[in-house]
C-alpha cells in the first residue's frame, strides 16, 4: 500500500459520551470486544468512534502523516483525490469525544477485488485497539461490496503492522522487491480472500 496516493462509517471503539461528527450509530468495540450502543453515544470513557473520513479531516491527518509514514506520505491533495472517488474508495477515520483524528483508513475497490490503501494510529493512541477496528471496518466494509479478494502491501520491516494483518486473517502472497524508499525495502503482498457470495465478516 501506499507509494501513490466515504461511505457510512458508523462503529464505535474503545474503551464517554462519543458523540461523532457524522451520523454516529452502530456497536462499540473495546480491546477487540463489540459491543451494542444503540443510539450511538458511547458510553464508557475513552471511546473512540469509527466515522465517515471526509476532507475536513485532511488537515489533521496532515499534521501525523510525514511522521507517521515518511518517505511513503501522501499529500494532502492526494487525500482529497482518495476522498472524491466515493464509488472506488472507502474511507473510514477514528476520531475521540472531542472529534480529534486518532486514525484512519482506506481502500480502493475495483470489482470483486481491493487493496487497502492505508492504515494509520496517531502514536499517542496506538496500542488501544484503533487500526484493529479500522482494519475490521474495511473487513465488513469490503463484504457489503461484495469484494472476493482483499489485498495489501507492507513493508517487510513494519512488524506492527504485519502482525495486525495476519491476525485479521491476511496471508503473504509474494514480495516486491525494493517498493520502499527507492529500493532499500521491500513489500510484502498480503492477501485475504473471502467466500463467493459470502460477506468478509
Ligand atoms: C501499525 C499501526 C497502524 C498499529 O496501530 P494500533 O492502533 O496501535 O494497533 P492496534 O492497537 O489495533 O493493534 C492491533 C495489533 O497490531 C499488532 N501491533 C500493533 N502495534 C504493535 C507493535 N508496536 N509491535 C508489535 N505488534 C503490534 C498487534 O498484533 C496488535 O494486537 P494486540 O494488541 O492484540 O497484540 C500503527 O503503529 C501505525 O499507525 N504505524 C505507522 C503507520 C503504519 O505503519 N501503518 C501501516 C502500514 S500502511
């Protein structure tokens, strides 16, 4: 994923009164435990909410995206870009009470199959489960469009980040050499393939 540059996004995450920007409906997942919130306010504290990424959130994304992905940034334009392509992309932002960005994701959907773009935690809210919901967020999200094959790349030496993968159920299907950093690293080509017919989760 990566090197080039909303649908209804409505789960809740976390572990307080998270009213989203948005339409703020859906269940709520704690540490990987989902849980039902009906009318969408979560309750406990600390919960983060899944919502629709849209370009008002392009502005805080900028401020983690060189930090958090370096020689692989995008620009802020090729946010915007993702972000209008509504029938091939879908984008999904984890944001707290307050409405601050704490992550986001992406996919690009070209008939039954797709490739995650990206997926980023803001360092100060990373290990609370937030690029697990978001991964699963495109999971399901993938489903309802009837998507057969997801795939994604990584690089070789994102341990995080391949961890995550694999235990959402992605396995490695090859490796492209020198796709990172104009060829010191490679990717890993991950892929999940679904069911015929059937949702991803
Ligand atoms: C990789 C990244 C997305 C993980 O975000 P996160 O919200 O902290 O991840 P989660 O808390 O949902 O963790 C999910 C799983 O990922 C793995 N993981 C996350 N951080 C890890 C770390 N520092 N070391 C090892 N495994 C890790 C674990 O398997 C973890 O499951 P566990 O908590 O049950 O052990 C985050 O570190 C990040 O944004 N990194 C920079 C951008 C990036 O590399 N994006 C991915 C490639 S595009």
């Amino acid at each position: 994923m990566r090197p080039e540059a909303a649908t209804s996004a409505t789960a809740v995450v976390g572990g307080g009164a998270a009213r989203t920007p948005g339409e703020a409906t859906g269940q709520a997942v704690g540490n990987g435990v989902a849980q039902a919130v009906g009318d969408g306010v979560a309750r406990a504290v600390g919960v983060v909410a899944l919502v629709p990424m849209t370009a008002a959130h392009i502005e805080a994304v900028m401020w983690h995206e060189a930090g958090m992905f370096g020689p692989e940034a995008w620009s802020a334009n090729a946010y915007r870009e993702e972000l209008a392509d509504r029938r091939h992309r879908a984008y999904v932002a984890a944001v707290d009470a307050a409405g601050t960005l704490l992550g986001w994701a992406g996919m690009r959907v070209v008939g039954d199959e797709a490739e995650i773009c990206t997926v980023g935690t803001i360092p100060a809210a990373r290990r609370r489960g937030i690029a697990r919901a978001l991964v699963r967020w495109l999971l399901d999200e993938a489903g309802k469009r009837r998507v057969r094959v997801l795939f994604l790349e990584v690089r070789v030496d994102n341990d995080a980040a391949r961890a995550l993968y694999a235990s959402e159920g992605f396995a490695e299907v090859g490796r492209r050499r020198g796709y990172y950093e104009n060829g010191r690293v490679d990717a890993m080509v991950m892929c999940r393939v679904f069911g015929k017919g059937r949702r991803a989760r």
